[in-house]
C-alpha cells in the first residue's frame, strides 16, 4: 500500500479494521460495477424513448414534444426538450463585416499570450523559473480510480 505523505489522524487498517476496509471495498465495486451496468442501460432506453417521443409526441409553442403516460414513480409523461444554441460563425462574421466595410469597428485585437516566446525569454535569462511558475499555476485535482486486477 503506498504511503501518504504529510497526513495524521487518517484511517489506518488498525483503526478501520481489514475486515471493514475489505467489505467498504467489495461493496463499492459492487456499487460501481451496477452503477455502470445501470447507466448504459438508461441511456439505450432513452434513446429509444426519445425516438419514439419525436415521433408520436405532441408539439408546444417551444418546440418540446410531449408524450403522456400512467403515473408511475411520480412521472406521467415523457419530454424530448427542444434547447437551442447559438455560436458565432467567426468565419462568416469576418466575410460579411468586411464586406460590408465593418470589420474593423466590430472587431477587437486582444494580446494572445505565446508560451514559446515565453520560454525563450527564460532561456536567455530575462524571465526567472518563478516567473514561469507565476504565469501558469499548477492546478491539483485528484480521482478515485480502482485498480484493476
């Protein structure tokens, strides 16, 4: 087992006992592995329900379609909701603002940071390894993974 730096007052098998660690740890693969199971089940379902929603559901003033069924568990119905996006097409933008002589009003210039010449710099002495450090923080974040067998 490895060894954890810099922590006190954590569980330790002695004070957890192996038997409890050994049954929180089956239990959580049990957990995993039906939670898993589960979830790609749910999204074949809903993908079969959706289909049939579109086709048989009843449209609103929004665009969702709505298929009502008996209660069951607190639900009567089904929804497939209609979301809508909008992105700008920067392409498009450019083509039709320079067109139109307007490209320059509706565009900005913003500084774009090059790592590169970053690096350079730190190379030729202008920048320090803690500038660098200061520039790009590190992030920590941590997983809890299962090691396979």
């Amino acid at each position: 087992m490895p060894n954890v730096i810099g922590k006190e007052n954590l569980p330790t098998i002695e004070t957890v006992g192996v038997s409890d660690l050994e049954s929180m740890f089956h239990e959580y693969v049990h957990l995993k592995k039906n939670i898993d199971d589960l979830s790609k089940r749910q999204d074949e379902i809903k993908k079969e329900l959706m289909s049939f929603v579109d086709a048989n559901g009843l449209e609103d003033d929004k665009g969702h379609k709505w298929y009502d069924m008996p209660e069951y568990g607190g639900y009567n119905g089904m929804q497939k909701q209609r979301r809508v996006s909008q992105s700008v097409d920067e392409n498009a933008a450019q083509s039709i603002l320079e067109d139109k002589g307007l490209a320059e009003r509706c565009f900005e210039v913003k500084p774009v940071l090059n790592e590169q010449s970053v690096m350079e710099c730190v190379y030729e002495g202008l920048l320090t390894e803690d500038d660098v450090d200061t520039m790009f923080p590190q992030k920590v974040t941590n997983a809890f993974v299962l090691k396979k067998a």
